[in-house]
C-alpha cells in the first residue's frame, strides 16, 4: 500500500484530504503554520493597500522566523528569537503603519487561516492576531506621541 503523503508535505496531503472530505482541520503543525504563512504573506506583498510595507524584505529570511513566532504561540515551543515589537517600530519609523494598514493585514490574515483551517487553534491565531496589530498601534502612537528632541535639548 502505497503512503498517502509520498511526494507531498502531509500539510498539502491534509488540505487535500480537507477538499474530498468536505471538512477543515485545525492547524496542528509547524507545516500548518507555513501553509497559512506562506500564503498570507504571497497574498500581502501583492496587495495594493499594504504591499508596499514588504518591499524590500528577505522573505527566505523572514519567513522561518516567522514560522517560530506562530508555533511559539500556537505550541509554546520557544523557538522565536525575535523582537517584533522593535522591528515593526523602526518599519513605522520607515513607513508610517496606519489603522487601515494594521485592518488590512487583518483582513488578509484572517481570510488565509480559513481558507485552510477551522479550530481551536486557528481561533486563537486570528485572536492573537487581533492582539498583536492593537498591541503595536498603541506602542506607534505612544512613540509618536514623544517629542524627539531639538538641537538645544540638553
């Protein structure tokens, strides 16, 4: 009997299983992850209201680490070694994040989890999401809410 999974990662077999069956699974793999991560972000750096704050970003880099961010959350395995909030203040200093963007991003985001997965896990995802965009909308107002100094500061 042949493997059902040979020649393809099992989380291609699982979305493919999901189609015949007529039903989703929860996301239960770092494979998982890089599904919905992989095609958010294809979906991101083509869109017309968010895709320009990706440009330029080494995504062979970027996207393990951010596959240890979502498996961090989603499975505690501890493996992100990140600094996001940082990141994402010197992108604003670069590119200023507006509401529309953090919605945007949401939008994409939430829409590429269930187009591939339903469940506890997949909730809390979307859920932590939410999170994170309100998170790094109110540390960006507060840093521009501080003055950045004038010539004559001490």
């Amino acid at each position: 009997m042949a493997e059902p999974c040979k020649g393809r990662t099992r989380s291609r077999a699982r979305l493919e299983l999901q189609g015949i069956l007529g039903f989703m699974t929860d996301v239960s793999s770092r494979a998982d992850i890089a599904t919905v991560v992989d095609k958010f972000y294809a979906k991101a750096l083509q869109d017309s209201q968010i895709g320009f704050l990706f440009e330029g970003l080494d995504l062979r880099n970027h996207l393990p680490v951010i596959h240890d961010f979502w498996e961090n959350i989603v499975f505690h395995r501890g493996n992100y070694r990140g600094g996001m909030m940082y990141k994402h203040l010197m992108l604003n200093a670069d590119k200023p994040l507006k509401p529309e963007h953090f919605q945007r991003w949401l939008e994409l985001f939430s829409a590429t989890l269930d187009e591939h997965f339903a469940g506890e896990n997949a909730s809390a995802m979307k859920q932590f999401a939410h999170s994170i965009a309100k998170t790094i909308q109110a540390r960006i107002s507060q840093q521009n809410l501080l003055p950045l100094g004038t010539k004559n500061s001490p």
